[in-house]
C-alpha cells in the first residue's frame, strides 16, 4: 500500500471532525471527497441530523467561507445570487452580491422552495460563477454546495427538477443516531456540548486551499485501468437498459463515477482504482439520477435495492 498524502490528510480530518460529530464518519468523509473532486452533495434526512453541523465543520476543517440560506416559498432567486442597484450618493449602479459568493454554501431545506429560486444555483453549480449586471463574476475552485433536502412526502415540499438534480455528484441519505450513538450525545451535550459553538472544539482547518491544490494534483495521478473503466461504464449503460428505471444515468454519472473513484482510491492509500472503489460510489452517485417506473414503486422497490439490481447484473472485472 502506497502512503500518500491523501490519506494521512483523511485521517487527521475525521480525527478533528469526531471532536463535534457523533457516529459514523462515512457522510462526511464523502462530502470530502467531493469538495476535493470539486462537486456539491445533496443531504437527504429529517430536521435534527445534523446536517448543517456537518457542513460548518467541512468549511471550517478545509479553511472556508461558509455561509447559509435558508430555502422558503417566497425566497428569489437575488436573494441567493445578489442584485444590481442604485447608489445615489455615488450616482451609480453597484452590485450587491449575495450569499452565494462563499466557498461552502448551506443550501438548507432546497426543496422548500419552487423551482425558479432553485435554478438560481444551476450556473453557479455548474460554471462556479454567477452572472450579474451582464458581467460573469467567478466564484473560485473551493466553490461547494451542500444542500439539504427533507423527504417528498413532508408537506410544503418541492420536487428538485431533473436537470438540478443531476448537478449533484451524490446524493447521501442522512439517517438518525443508532442507541449507542444517541447516548453519546446525550453524555456530550450533559458535559456543556453546544452545536452552536462546536466550531471552537475544531481546532485549526486541516486542509488549507495550498493543500486542497496538492490533494487535487494527487487525486488527478491515480490511475484507472482498461478493465476498471470498462466496468464503470457499464454499470451507467445498464441503468438505462433495466426494466425497473424509466430514465438511467446521465453522462454525468459516468464523470463523477471517474473522479470519484480515484479520490476514494487515493484515501485510501492506493494510486490505482479498483472495481470495489466504483461499487462503493455507485449508490450515491446513481440514486438521484435514475427515475423508476412506476410498477418498480408500486413493487417496494427503493432506489437502493434497484441500484443493487443493476450492480448485480454487471461482471465485476478480476
């Protein structure tokens, strides 16, 4: 095994995040691997799970602005971008950025709000910059957005859009405590725990932005073999031949399958991918990206168990 930088820089991180997170590190250790990758991450789950303590302590752990927005039915689209107005005492036009101009953007609650107040994200997912004024105005390669996303069936709630959804490189469920996990907080918060303050228990950031370069520059060195990406590519081509999807797998998908696999590589001490690297990734990767037929639903079947049908039907290379 091949030590590299990545993964001691992994380990330092997780150690530091434990200090204000309780339970497993797995949602975290993705959202990582993604802001090293440069995609945004989708957190599905109920209020209460921590999800915006994850977020701060990702910006605060990487050396990043953080900033949040809170998504609601009347929101604007300039209320995330910012807006163009009038300054009398300089006789001018001058820009008013807004919360976006950040390096990790809380997107909390996305799906409170319709579509048009959530398209206002599309050009800065995608571009990692925001037009204003006639002018495109960069938002810098840390550019991350985590948002959050409260399951359909609560009341108040918009669908995301097809096309928003696939600007995601993953989408991660974010699930309650388990018994032992729930007495740890409970035993933290008893001793003077206060999320609210937790960023004073972090310590310094563990990746700063001349580190987040070096991290990247590994990342782009691991290599992937003819074997390996013929296997991830087939796993995108069979979601959209399985009889249980109506719709499979952008090309998208098949990107961020690539970059994804060989930072978890890296992570993990490796300079080469291999097919476990992609299986782990396809979950999180495909869920939102796919669209089952309704018979599929009508059958119980969740995005997982049809993720895994698809998984199952792809030889796995020796």
């Amino acid at each position: 095994m091949m030590m590299t930088s990545l993964l001691k820089t992994r380990g330092e991180f997780l150690e530091a995040a434990s200090r204000v997170l309780v339970g497993p590190t797995d949602n975290l250790d993705l959202c990582l691997l993604a802001l090293i990758v440069g995609g945004h991450v989708l957190l599905e789950g109920f209020p209460g799970t921590a999800k915006t303590l994850m977020a701060k302590t990702l910006a605060r752990l990487t050396a990043g602005r953080f900033a949040r927005v809170q998504f609601t039915p009347d929101l604007l689209p300039a209320d995330i971008v910012g807006t163009v107005i009038y300054n009398q005492a300089r006789a001018a036009f001058e820009v008013r950025p807004g919360p976006i101009f950040t390096d990790v953007l809380l997107a909390d609650e996305i799906n409170r709000s319709p579509a048009k107040t959530q398209a206002a994200l599309l050009e800065a997912m995608e571009e990692r910059q925001v037009t204003l004024d006639g002018l495109a105005r960069p938002l810098g390669d840390h550019f991350t957005v985590l948002a959050t996303q409260n399951p359909i069936e609560l009341e108040g709630t918009f669908p995301l859009p097809e096309a928003e959804l696939d600007r995601f490189l993953m989408k991660i469920e974010v699930g309650y405590l388990s018994s032992q996990g729930e007495l740890q907080l409970a035993r933290m918060v008893d001793r003077g725990f206060d999320a609210h303050t937790a960023d004073a228990n972090l310590g310094d950031p563990i990746i700063t932005r001349e580190v987040l370069l070096a991290l990247r520059t590994e990342v782009a060195r691991v290599t992937v073999s003819d074997d390996v990406m013929g296997y991830l590519t087939a796993v995108v081509q069979a979601t959209r031949q399985a009889p249980e999807l109506a719709v499979g797998a952008s090309s998208r998908a098949t990107v961020a399958l690539v970059r994804l696999a060989k930072a978890r590589a890296a992570a993990l001490g490796r300079d080469y991918v291999e097919p476990d690297d992609v299986k782990e990734l396809c979950l999180p990767v495909l869920r939102h990206r796919v669209q089952r037929r309704p018979e599929a639903e009508m059958q119980g079947l969740g995005e997982q168990e049809v993720v895994e049908r698809v998984l199952g039907r792809v030889p796995v290379p020796r």
